[in-house]
C-alpha cells in the first residue's frame, strides 16, 4: 500500500541557504504524524514544499502516488489539502463567517457548504458565538480555531496544522489538541508541525524530529516519548 | 477650579500664527485677497488671516471642563487669538525696518503689509490688526457660552454663508440659466456674493438649522422607528427616480461652464472607479495608472483623427479598440509586475507611466502619433444625426460611462470576485491554500482598472479635440490616488465624492492654480489625521479603522448571510 503523502529525499533553499537537507517521511491514511524540531529547523518549511509554495531542488512530495510539484499552490485546495498556516491564517478584515465561507471557495455545493459550516461550529461552539465578528478582534486562540475551521471547510483528507499551540495559554492548547483529535477521528489525515513535543506526541502515533533541515529521529509516538534525546532537548526531562 | 491650561492656549495661538505668517510670506494671502467672498465685508485674504485667529480662541478655551466662571477661558481665547496675529506683526515690523525684503521674499510686497495693516500704515496698523486677532479670539471662546442646541445651527449657518460665497460661480450660474441679468446683479457682483445675498442665505440657512435642532432631528427619528420595509423600499426608490430625472437635466440647470466643470468631474470618476480596483478592491498600489488613461486617448485619437495622422474611423468603432489596447497593456505590464509585493509594485508602476509619457513625447514615434505636437482634430461620436460636440453633450456620454463603470463596480465588488481581492489583498499564502489563484486574480484587476482608464481617455482626447503629451503627466496618477484616499479606499460613494472634492472644487477656484498642490498636500495630511478612513468610508475600511471602538455588529447585519447558510439544514 502506498502511503498518502510521501515526501522522498527533499532538498530546498532560501537564496544560499541549505533550508532542507534530503528529507524523507509518510504518512498514511488516518494517521496523526507529528513533526517536531526546535526554531528554525525546517518544519514551516517542510509544510511549504509540501503545499508547492517553494519548490524542492530535488526530490519530490506525492499525494497518493500523485507528484504535487506540478500542480499551483492553488490548486491544492481541490486536491484536499489544506493548511493553517503558522501565526493563525485568517483574513483579518472579514467576519468569522466570510472567513468559514472562504476556506469553501473552490466548492460550488451550497449545501454542503452549509451542513460543513454548522459541522465546524459543532467543533469550535466559540465560533458560532462570535460568527459576525471580525476576525482581526478576536483573541489568539479564537483565531487558532478559526484558522483551523476554515482549513476543515475545503473538506480536507489531508490537515497540515504548523504550530497550533504557538502563544497559547495551556487549557487552550489541550481544547485544540483534542478538537485535532476528534477531526482527525471523524476521518481526516493530519500532519502535525509542533515545538511542544509533549502535547504533540500524547496524540500523534508516530513522530519524526527534525534537527537543522535533517530528520535525525522517527519512531512511534510512545517511543519517541521515552527516547533519551527527544526528552532531553524537546521535553525538558533531565 | 482653574482648569484653564494656559501652555496650551499659547501653544495653539503661536503655531496658527506661524501659519499665518508662512501664508503670508508666500503670497496666498494676497493672492486670496483679491478674491471677494462678501462685497465690501470679506475676501478670500481676510478670512485666511481671521479665521485662524477664531479657531485658536475656540480651541483654546475648549479644553476646560469648568465652564461655570466664563472669564478664564475667555481670557484664554483672547490670548490665543492676539498671539496668532503677533508673528503676522512681526513682518510687518521686518518689512519696515528691512528695505530690501523683497529680493528675498518676492511676496512681501506693499501691498501684503497693506492688507495685513488695514491700509493704516505700520504702526497703527499692526495695533490693530492684534486688537482684532484678539477680538476674534475673544469670540471664538465665546462661542463655547452658547447654549449647544443654538451653537450647532450658529456654527452651520456661518459654514453654509461661507462656503456659499467662496463657491458663489456655483449658485451664480444657475440664476443666470433662469432670472433675468439686472435681478441676478443684485445678489452676484464679479466675484462672491452682495451683503444682501449673504444675509438671506445665513437667515435661511439659519433657519432650516434651528428648525432642524429643535424639531426636525426627532421627527424625522420618529418616522424612521415606525417605518415599514414596504416604506423603505418606496422611499429609495422615489429618491432613485428624483436622481435620475436630476441627473439628466442637470445640463440645463447649470448652464455651460458649470457642466463643463462637470465632465472634467466626469473623466476623473471614470480613472478613480478603476484605479479603486486596483488599488481599493485588490490592493495593489500603482502609481503608472495615467498610461491606460493615455493608451486609450492615444488609440482612440490616431483611428478617428481626421488630420495628417489619423485614420478617421468611426469614434464608436475606435473607442471599444481604444479601451480594448488599454486592457491589453494592463495585462501585458501586470504579468511580469504582479509577482511584486507593495513597494515595488508601486516602484515599477511608476516607471512605466513615465515611460509612456516619454516615449509619447519622442522624436522617435513623432512620425506614429506626433511627438509634443499631438494629434489634432480627433474625432467625435455621433449618434443618427447629432454630432456631439459641447460640453453638454459630452456630459451625458460620460453620464452613460460612469454609470456603466459603476455598476460594474458594484457587481464586482459583491460577487465573487470581490471575494477573491479582498483575500489576497490581506494574506496571499492563505488566499492561494484556499484555492486562489493570485495572478489571475490580479491580472482581472488590473485589465479592469486599465480598460476603466481607457474609456475615460478615449472620450477625453474626443471631448478636448486633441491629444498632447503634457495630458498624461504623473500628476494625473497622483492626483486620481488622493481623490480615492479622500474619498474612502474601496467606497464607491467616495470615489465619486473624492473627485468632486479634489477636481470640481478647484475648477472653480482656477485663480488660484499655483496654490493647488499646497492645498492638496495639506488637505490629505489633515485628512489623515482627523479621518484616515477618507470622507465616505467602505463599511469594511469603517469596522477595520475603527475595531477597537466597536460594539458587537447589529442583529439585522449578520441575520442575512447566516440565515441563508444554515437554510439547506432544516
Ligand atoms: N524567507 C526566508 N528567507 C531566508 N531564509 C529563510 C526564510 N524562511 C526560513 N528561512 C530559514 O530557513 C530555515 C528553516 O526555517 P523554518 O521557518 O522552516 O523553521 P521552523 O522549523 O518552522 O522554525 P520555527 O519553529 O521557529 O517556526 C531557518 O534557518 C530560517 O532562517
Ligand atoms: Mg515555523
């Protein structure tokens, strides 16, 4: 069985800089993969090359089998990838509800549109509190729902979330994580880009670290949780 | 109980009086002087030098919260008010005492000290002008005492009377298409307006304020509780009728040389509802935009022209061929330009209008399309019979155009791809993961906001007659920017109003045409500072300018599209 996105020896640069140094990984249908790597090791990066907004030098990122490179990063959408960019990708100016009916753009079933609407709602109840609200005042993690709502409207099989928990008071961060959980349970694909390995591996099933542009670990979650180095550097357990 | 800041007050009067010194120094005063706004009472020169003095005495004593003692803040306005004038004095004294100012100051001339001194001589002349620069402080304090239901109609009235009289070509022009010549004397002399004319519009004016203060604000609240969307409905569309049947015989009403002001307004709306496009709808920032306008009154000119170099075609068959290069060069300059964020989009915007202009002006092409001589005897459109020709009719064409181009607009802006701009405009990555396509996207801006500009040069180098390089100058693009910032980025009501601002109100201050930049350049800086959102803001620009201070949206405006979604559930 081939996995559902495969990204095979990948090598990317800013200008002269050496961004990405030959990585590899999978995920399959189903999973949670979480990558996680200190700042500036390469995951906003990685998640780039994946939604063709750089172009890897070498290599390449297939989609079920299918090469992604050629295709605009427009095009994604309708290939059902979506991306919550890190920082919370939301358009600022407009309301909850232009933002909800924007991450539905390439679809043209209205009620579909709808039904997924109110499915995000059920989500993020907070959202449909505040649906008439612009987007630009609501507070971090509103928006880190928002951004992720809007990512859930294209009907995604496969989520790329970079940093969900970035800025987040804790009780936050674990309402986010177990929403992931529960999208992902409700039969989405997900790519998890995180720095906070804790919470990232507690619902990820396998893990790959990422160190200066290399994948230098990848095991099972579980695993990666007891590694020596992974609790040294990521989980601050001396 | 002294709330008076008095640092303040001096503070304000000094700096309006170093305005007044610097208007003085570079000749506005005079120049404004000859203007007469009120016969025999007021020009345009005086109320430069007097109104200063009025506001600094107001804004003085309008701090203080503790109006229960009148004399500290009058007393502060007074202050204010006299140290507006002493700068104004100190030339005076200058001028006097230093003969040879003039080789300096070339507006420092006799008869500058001569308005500045009432013509008294220099001594008396300077007391003067402080006891009456403190008497206008005086009053300008003053006018916080009265009661504020009468202030407000006041304060309107002396408004109204003001911009009546300076705008008097105006009112002036309508009495002359209806009341015989010696009637129309009494209240309109060369310039501004007679005493008599001044008073009947404050009484009026006056009036309709008090009447409006008193009963008029809550009857008409009154009426707008009670009213039914049936009513609401009626109403606009009486007033949509009213404006029509106003709008097609407005020719009449305001006789030639107001309607030719009117398609100067007209060509400019047509620019600035395009360049809205692309920089209000899309966001992209171009500073080239008077080469579209020159692509379509160059393409336009060179087929109808009946001269040496033209081809004579028919004006309506030339126009679509016009507009059609204009959109054409705006896809052809966006495709390697829209990959450019901000600054250097508008960079090379910039260098492209210039281009234009200076190929336009080359010997090179001077065989093709004239050099800076031009092209002469462009061809005019007739319709059957009728050729147009006057201003009038040109006014109805362009009528036609901004109409179209409107509503345009506003399908646009509402549709899809509205949509579309207004995402990429703030994020271009989450616009694209949503499935944008940003060139394209871009692109649709850009042939639209040129093939805008294209149809307003056609029928301009028709109306003039003849197409010149010095038309297509970079303050032509400047220009059609600060009507869309003044007016309200993204506003369609204010673009239209910016251009009347910022083109019809000049018109009819032509006199004054070597001031024009220095005015616009001080009216967009107060502009954004007092209302950065431009006169007539886009609801979107209101609730972003203004997030911090709003209350959650009202009920009715987020009922609709939400009652539309959740439809398909039940
Ligand atoms: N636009 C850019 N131009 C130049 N260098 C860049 C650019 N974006 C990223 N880099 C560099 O590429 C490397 C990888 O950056 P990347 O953003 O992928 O890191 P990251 O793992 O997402 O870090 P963080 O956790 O801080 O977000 C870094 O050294 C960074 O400095
Ligand atoms: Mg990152």
């Amino acid at each position: 069985m081939t996995a559902m996105l495969e990204i095979n020896d990948v090598h990317a640069y800013y200008g002269k800089i050496h961004a990405l140094k030959g990585i590899s990984l999978n995920v399959e249908q189903g999973e949670i993969v979480t990558l996680i790597g200190g700042n500036g090791a390469g995951k906003t990066t990685t998640l780039r090359t994946i939604c063709a907004l750089m172009r890897p030098t070498s290599g390449f990122v297939k989609l079920n089998g299918e090469d992604l490179n050629k295709y605009k990063p427009s095009q994604l959408a309708a290939k059902g990838v979506a991306m919550v960019p890190e920082g919370r990708g939301v358009f600022s100016r407009m309301t909850v509800l232009e933002n909800l009916e924007m991450g539905a753009f390439h679809r043209k079933d209205k009620a579909g549109i709808a039904e997924d609407i109110e499915r995000v709602y059920a989500l993020f109840p907070r959202l449909k509190e505040r649906h008439g609200q612009v987007s630009g005042t609501l507070s971090g993690g509103e928006q880190q729902m928002l951004a992720m709502g809007r990512a859930m409207m294209s009907r995604p099989s496969l989520l790329l979330l970079d940093e969900p928990s970035m800025g987040l008071a804790p009780v936050l961060v674990e309402a986010i994580f177990s929403t992931v959980e529960e999208i992902n349970r409700q039969g989405t694909t997900i790519l998890l880009v995180e720095q906070n390995a804790l919470m990232a591996l507690q619902i990820a099933g396998r893990g790959y670290v990422l160190q200066t542009g290399e994948i230098v670990l990848s095991d099972n979650a579980k695993s990666l949780q007891r590694n020596a180095m992974v609790q040294k550097v990521y989980l601050g357990v001396e | 109980m002294n709330a008076i800041d008095w640092r303040r007050a001096i503070r304000i009067g000094l700096v309006l009086g170093v305005a007044v010194l610097i208007a003085s120094v570079i000749g506005m005063v005079q120049t404004f002087d000859e203007r007469d706004m009120i016969e025999d009472i007021l020009t345009l020169g005086q109320l430069l030098l007097f109104a200063p003095a009025v506001y600094a005495g107001y804004s003085a004593a309008g701090k203080s919260e503790e109006r229960r003692v009148a004399a500290p803040p009058l007393l502060a306005g007074l202050l204010a008010g006299l140290l507006t004038g002493v700068p104004a004095v100190l030339l005076v004294g200058l001028a006097g005492w230093w003969t040879t100012i003039r080789d300096y100051f070339v507006n420092v001339s006799p008869q500058l000290i001569d308005i500045l001194t009432f013509g008294r001589g220099a001594l008396q002349g300077s007391l003067m002008l402080l006891a009456v620069m403190a008497v206008l402080g005086l009053i300008g304090a003053a006018i916080h005492l009265i009661p504020a239901r009468v202030r407000r109609p006041l304060v309107n009235a002396t408004l109204i009377t003001l911009i009546f009289s300076l705008f008097s070509d105006v009112p002036l022009n309508i009495a002359n298409q209806f009341l015989p010549r010696d009637i129309v004397r009494r209240f309109f002399p060369t310039k501004g307006v007679t005493q008599l004319a001044a008073v009947i519009v404050f009484a009026l004016s006056l009036a309709i304020a008090l009447w409006w203060e008193f009963s008029g604000r809550t009857r008409r609240q009154q009426r707008m509780a009670t009213i039914t969307a049936e009513q609401r409905r009626r109403n606009s569309l009486i007033v949509l009728a009213v404006s029509a049947v106003l709008l097609l015989v407005l020719p009449s009403i305001l006789g030639t040389f107001l309607t030719n002001v009117m398609t100067q307004v007209g060509t400019f709306i047509l620019m600035a509802l395009g360049l809205n496009i692309v920089v209000g709808f899309a966001g992209l920032l171009d500073l080239g935009y008077v080469a579209f306008f020159a692509v379509g009154a160059y393409v336009t000119a060179l087929l109808t022209s009946t001269g040496d170099l033209g081809l004579g075609i028919n004006f309506w068959i030339a126009m679509p061929i016009g507009v059609l290069a204009a959109v054409f060069f705006g896809i052809f300059l966006g495709i390697p330009v829209l990959r450019l964020r901000g600054d250097y989009l508008a960079i090379v915007t910039l260098g492209f209008g210039e281009i234009i202009r200076v190929l336009v002006r080359s010997d090179l092409l001077k065989p093709i399309i004239g050099g800076a001589q031009g092209i002469l005897d462009v061809g005019r459109p007739s319709i059957g019979p009728l050729t147009l020709v006057t201003p009038q009719h040109y006014y109805y064409l362009l009528l036609a155009a901004c109409l179209l181009a409107l509503f345009v607009s506003w399908r646009l802006r509402d549709g899809r791809a509205g949509r579309q701009w207004m995402a990429v405009r703030e994020d271009e990555d989450v616009a694209e993961a949503v499935g944008i396509n940003l060139v394209g996207t871009k692109l649709l801006a850009f042939a639209i906001g040129a093939g805008f500009a294209g149809l307003s040069g056609a029928i301009f180098g028709s109306r003039v007659g003849s197409v010149f390089p010095n038309s297509f100058e970079l303050l032509i693009s400047i220009n059609v920017l600060a009507i869309i910032i003044v007016g309200g980025v993204g506003s369609l009501p204010g673009v239209i109003l910016g251009a009347f601002v910022l083109v019809g109100l000049p018109e009819l201050l032509r006199e004054f045409v070597e001031f024009r930049l220095l005015i616009y350049g001080i009216l967009l800086i107060v502009m954004m500072l007092v209302r950065p959102e431009g006169l007539w803001p886009s609801a979107v620009r209101r609730r972003e300018m203004h997030a911090d201070e709003e209350s959650p949206p009202s009920v009715a405006e987020l009922e609709a599209p939400r009652h539309e979604a959740t439809q398909p559930m039940v």
